[in-house]
C-alpha cells in the first residue's frame, strides 16, 4: 500500500525510540540437535488483555493442503517476564491460549523435525534447515507486529545462517512481520555461500552438498544462467526486499527431494548428490522455483491473499501459477542451452500424453484439478482415492495448456507468444498488493494477443472447460509429430498389480477407458488366467500383451469379492502418445518451421549468458 507509507513511516519514526524491545522475540538453540530436536522461545511484549492465544501453523505458503505443525511440539511452558509460571488452556489441537498476567508473555517449547525439505524442518549435526510455520508458534494479534530472531550457535562450530530474513545488529535476524517470517526460510549449517550480481540485483547461492568446488562452481554458473534466461521472459527482476535473492539448496543424501518457491529466496532439497552428470537435472528445480519469484510471489492469484495460516487457501489458478511455472522451467533451460531441444520436447511430450489419456479429464476442469490440491499436495489420507480415474495434476495439466496456449499464440498473432501473456500479467498485477483473478487472466491474454475472442475461447473450452487443445496441429507448426507411441500394442489397461503364484492382485483403480475396466474388473480382483493361461510374473503379463493385436478378443478369469467368475475382454490399442521431430520421421523441415522453433526456443536473456564448459 505506497499511498500510505509516509504517515506509517511517520508514526514508526515517533513510537520507535519509546519501544524497550522488538513486539515480538524469538531465540533458537539446537542443544539436542543429534535427536532432531530444537529449542524455541518466543517472548511477546505489549500484550493487552487477559489471554493470550499462541497457535502453531497449519499450513505453510506454497503448500496447498494441512499439515498440524503442532504435532512436533512438546514440553510447552509460558512464564511472565520474572519467570512465574502462567496458566495454559488448550482450546484445540494447535493452539495455546496463556493467561497473562502482565504485558509480557514468554512461551517455550521443544521442536522435533527430522524431513528436510520445503515444508518440515530438519535438524542433526550436520544442520538446522528450517521452514518457519513448521518453527514459529505465532500469536493472534501479534501478526502486524516486528518480529527479531536471535540463533544460538555454539562457538566452536563451523554452521553459519543462510536467509532472506534482514540482519540485524548483534547477530539478530528481522522481520517487519509475521508474513515475512514465515516467507524467509532458514539453512544453518557448514553451506558454502557464492554470490553474484545480474542486472542491478544480488543472487546468493548457499549451497550444503558435497560436491567438489569446481563442480559448484560450474553449477553456479548454470543458476547464474537461468536467472538470466528467466528474466528475458519479463523484462527485469522483481525488486527483491532486501535487495538480493537466495537459493538455500540441499543435496545431501538423506533429504527429501522438494522445492518451495519464497518471495526473496527458494528452499531447494535433493537426494542426488551434486556431480557434473546430474548436474542438469538438478538444475530444473532451480529454472522452477526461481520462475516463481514472479508468478505467484508477485503476482500473485486473489484466492491465496491473505495467506490464511490455520485453513486451506483453495485456489482455481494453480494451473497457472504452478503450471505456467513447470512449463517455463523447462523451456528456460532449453533456452539458455543446458538441456537439449530434444529433452525439452519429452518433458512437454509427458505433460500432453497425460492430459490426452487421463479419464480425469472428463471430471474436472484445469481449474477444478486446482481446487483438488488440498487433497494432493501432501495431503496424508488412509482411504483409498479414484484419482487415476478423476485427477490430472495442475503442474502437469498447467505445463500442456501454456504449451498449447504459446504454440497458439504464435501460429495466429505473429511476433506475439505466451511470454506477452506473461508480461502483461506482471505489468497489471506487479506485486501482491494487486492480486489477480480467473477474469483477470483472461483480460490480460486479451491484452496481450490484441483478441478478446481468443482469450474467451481459450477459457471457455480448455481452462473452464473439458477440451483439451488441438496438440497434433499446434505442434506440426513446430514441426513435431503427435503420433501413438506403439500402434500395434495390444494393451487391456495398466492398473497398480501385484504378481505371485496365486495370480496378479489388482491393488488400484482400473483407467476408465481400459477393457479391464469395462469388464467390471477393478482394485481388490485377482486375475487367476487369461485365454486359459495362469499368469504370475511380470514376464508372463508382458508376453501375454506381445502374443496380442488390438482388436482381440480373450477371456479372463477373476477371483473377485463376489466369488470367481470370467469376462470376455477386447484387446485395445495402447493409448500413449508420443511426440516427435519431423527430422526423425522423415517429414520436411521448412524454413519457417525452423524459423518458429528458434523464435521459441532460442535464448530470450537481455544479457549475455555465463559459459559453461
Ligand atoms: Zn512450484
């Protein structure tokens, strides 16, 4: 809100010097670090009334479904600022409601994490890697205040603090408020630090693997790359809010592969140790996350402000926000030339095929599969789901549509893409002050196509609707081939299957288009033969299909809950698709269609790119 900031800075610059301390304090020490625990205390001053109500998160930004932070807490306490101790009701699962007594309210508590990834916290000898609403209890009224953090690390050890959080004086970390504590991860440990600067903006890459310097080295240049790269998409950074931007990346052997995208920084964990080889795979989470410093950091969809800690914040754009955002990682990294054409393609090929065989498609709407992300996204449920038969995910969902939509764009308004679409979005929703809605979207694609048809139509049939886009004509444009992966495949369906002696159990749903399904054959089934032969391995199903043509017909027999019985099934063809360059099926490249990829493919970077040997 800048209209305000003068009056606000005013009254700050008057109240300030009267302030004996920060609202609220939070302190860090890792004393039992080697059982995954983390000593918290928080002290919150200026409290009025008679209770205080302390509340561990329930979600965290950037993840879309609940996860009871509170459930890794323990030995909690509250005192007053001489020590007494204070009364503590639990009116819920995830909240501490403290009698206070006085203006200042101490609470303390024992944090257990031992999952290192965007989401969960992580602490061992090695380090302390930390998502703040898995950290952090927070207190109802307390959430416009200043926050400061002080870690405790032992003298002699070699951990240093990676953050966006401001530093302060006396080794104090700050906040002007709650958001943007829960918004600036931390990575405590032996991380090395590299730094560079790209176009007037500041990029840190603290980085805790083991690799070999030359080889981070290489692989900052490769960040350095995709910063680039992504920025030709909008013209400039985003003015990052304490100037500079930073990459907390983990590639240690016991975290959890994840990415989590933050508005001055990205929390990015693998499994894969950091070497020359895998090096451009790793790299994709980066194109990924950093993309996000724009699409959905900034600008940002209407249905996640304000970021509701202890509820779900449902989204209809997600298919956009992280769709868009797992289409243009990849293209970043064709672009800048760390991955070939070729892999770009395949990665665009899964999204397609997905969305052109998933029966889900027929349920929900792009923009419905984004509501669905409560269920999803790390959602923990004991039930069984009919996913393979209802759900596409919004990346992948989101990834085939902006390749659609860019291939559209580009076959009917010459000189115009999908990057216009993107740069009219931040131009009319800059930052999280002004949030955008589904009509939002579409005005703008009308803006930057120049058709309000198209934008209506585009919306009507593939983003509210159930159409998927016309893959095979857009990509000839390209010159790619849609074509059936394996034509002469015979194939009944390819549910989750157990195989032993006792035949195959299916263990999931059936796909509503497979013959398996519409012989009435589903999860809890036992195939015991099909065409009278016994089936066990895995083997034996594959030469069964390999022995048969599309069209076939065999009968099956099933153990089923209601008792043995057979059914006659008609071998289909398989339904993968398979997306390739006309070079390799022997179709001419003409000169316009080379001209169309480079014009898509080739590096958008307003500066020159590192090399990278
Ligand atoms: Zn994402």
């Amino acid at each position: 809100m800048p209209g305000k900031l003068p009056r606000i800075a005013l009254h700050f610059a008057f109240v300030m010097p009267l302030m004996a301390q920060d609202a609220v304090r939070y302190e860090l020490r890792f004393p039992n670090a080697a059982h995954h625990e983390a000593e918290v205390r928080a002290t919150f001053s200026g409290v009025r009334g008679g209770v205080l109500e302390v509340v561990m998160s329930r979600s965290s930004p950037g993840r879309y479904a609940l996860h009871e932070f509170a459930k890794n807490v323990y030995n909690f306490r509250a005192t007053d600022a001489s020590g007494k101790q204070l009364h503590v009701d639990r009116p819920n699962p995830y909240q501490w409601n403290v009698a206070a007594s006085g203006s200042t309210v101490i609470v303390g508590y024992t944090l257990f994490g031992d999952r290192a990834d965007g989401t969960y916290d992580a602490i061992d000898p090695t380090h302390a890697h930390l998502n703040p609403p898995a950290t952090f209890a927070w207190a109802r009224s307390f959430e416009k205040s200043p926050v400061s953090l002080k870690i405790e690390i032992a003298p002699a050890s070699d951990w240093t603090v990676a953050t966006q959080l401001a530093p302060g004086a006396g080794g104090v970390w700050t906040a002007p408020n709650l958001d943007a504590l829960m918004d600036a991860p931390l990575e405590i440990g032996p991380h090395v630090m590299r730094e560079w600067s790209a176009d007037g903006s500041r990029f840190r890459l603290a980085l805790h693997s083991q690799a070999a310097d030359d080889v981070v080295t290489r692989f900052q240049r490769m960040c350095e790359a995709v910063v680039l790269e992504e920025e030709g998409v909008f013209g400039a950074f985003p003015k990052y809010d304490n100037g500079s931007y930073t990459f907390l990346v983990d590639y240690l052997p016991y975290v959890s592969g994840d990415g989590m995208e933050h508005r001055n920084s990205t929390v990015i964990t693998s499994a894969r140790s950091l070497k020359r080889e895998s090096a451009p795979q790793l790299i994709g989470s980066v194109a990924h996350e950093f993309f996000h410093s724009w699409n959905v950091k900034r600008i940002r969809p209407r249905s996640l402000e304000p970021f509701d800690y202890e509820r779900v914040n449902m989204s209809g754009e997600l298919w956009f926000a992280e769709g868009f955002t797992d289409y243009y990682g990849p293209l970043a990294l064709a672009r800048a030339g760390l991955t070939s054409r070729d892999e770009f393609i395949a990665t665009m090929r899964d999204a397609v095929n997905a969305v052109l065989t998933a029966p889900g498609r027929e349920v929900f709407s792009a923009a419905d599969m984004s509501r669905r992300a409560a269920f999803v996204d790390g959602a923990a449920s004991t039930d069984p789901e009919n996913q393979a038969n209802t759900y596409i995910s919004y990346y992948t969902y989101g990834r085939a549509i902006a390749l659609g939509i860019d291939l559209a764009i580009r076959a009917r308004f010459p000189g115009k893409s999908l990057d216009d679409w993107m740069r009219a979005m931040w131009r009319r929703h800059p930052d999280i002050q002004k949030p955008y809605t589904m009509a939002d979207l579409e005005l703008a694609l009308a803006d930057a196509t120049g058709s309000r048809e198209f934008a209506r139509e585009v919306f009507r049939r593939h983003i509210e609707g159930l159409e998927p886009m016309e893959y095979a004509s857009l990509l000839a444009r390209a010159g790619f081939a849609l074509q059936p992966e394996s034509p002469a495949k015979a194939w009944i369906g390819t549910p989750p299957m157990n195989f032993s002696d006792r035949g195959i159990d299916i263990t999931g749903p059936t796909i509503r288009d497979s013959p398996l399904y519409a012989a009435g054959i589903d999860s809890g089934d036992r195939i015991i033969e099909i065409d009278g032969k016994s089936l066990k391995t895995r083997r034996d199903w594959d030469d069964l299909a390999a022995a048969h043509k599309p069209g076939d017909r065999s009968t099956v027999t099933v153990e089923a809950r209601s008792g043995q019985k057979k059914a006659e099934i008609t071998w289909a063809q398989a339904p993968d698709v398979w997306i390739t360059s006309f070079e390799k099926v022997g179709r001419q490249v003409t000169p316009e269609i080379t001209r169309f990829r480079d014009a898509w493919l080739g590096s958008k970077a307003l500066w020159p790119l590192p090399k990278i040997e």
